[in-house]
C-alpha cells in the first residue's frame, strides 16, 4: 500500500524510510522551550501549538511570494511553506499539554497543568472562559 505522505506529491511506498519526507516548514517560536503539541485546524488554513512557556501559539499558513525563507537557528533547511504567527494567547501558569479547534476554526481550546482549560476566540485572539475543577 502507498502512501501518500511527501508535499512533492510522490507517494511513500509503507516500507520505505520515514527519513525521506520533505518538511515544508520549521516554526520556532515558543522562546526556546519545548513544544508539548501541535494541531492543524479543521480548515488547514492554521496551526495551534503549545509549549512549557505557558503559550499557545496561532500560526496562519499565506500565500507564498515563491522564494523559501531561512531555517532556524542557523539551520540551512529552507521553509517552502509560509507560516507566519498570528496570534499569542497568553493566561496559562503552567505547561500547556493539549488543544483542540471548534469545527470552524473560530475557537481553540487549551489544557494546561495549571489545571484549566482556556477557550480562545481564535478571530480575535481573546479568552472567552476557563473551565477548571
């Protein structure tokens, strides 16, 4: 069975190293701590992602100009794909450890350690509630 995993449109063959797989993009915003997760949208149009620095990040994929930007931290790997951060929710005292997107897109919801669950209007980038015990 093939899959079809690479950007270029070519297909993966199941067996075949993982290794091969083109990466379209390298997002490193998250201040240098680690990233505990990331959620495309429903519509692909965004990423969600959430580190131990108590952020959530909103990134929006737009149109390309055609020239790749640089890697990251020196890297020489090249974004083919432009994504560019949007907004920061900031409001979390602890790691956040997952998040998952309203099915259209206009909110996110946010766990954290801190035991809460933040829900963020992602059009506006504000805290609509907080749900803990």
């Amino acid at each position: 069975k093939d899959l079809n995993l690479k950007g270029n449109g070519k297909s993966v063959p199941e067996s075949e190293d993982f290794t091969e797989i083109d990466r379209v993009a390298t997002l490193v915003d998250h201040r240098g701590k680690p990233v505990n997760v990331a959620r495309f949208s429903n519509s692909g149009r965004f990423i969600a992602s959430g580190g131990d620095n108590h952020l959530v990040l909103i990134h929006e994929l737009r149109p390309s100009n055609g020239i790749t930007t640089g890697g990251s931290f020196g890297s020489s790997v090249k974004n083919i794909e432009n994504w560019v951060m949007c907004i920061t929710l900031t409001g979390h005292s602890n790691n956040v450890v997952d998040l998952g997107w309203s099915p259209d897109d206009s909110m996110v919801a946010s766990c954290s350690l801190d035991n809460t669950v933040r829900i963020w209007d992602t059009l506006r980038g504000t805290l609509l509630t907080v749900l803990q015990e």
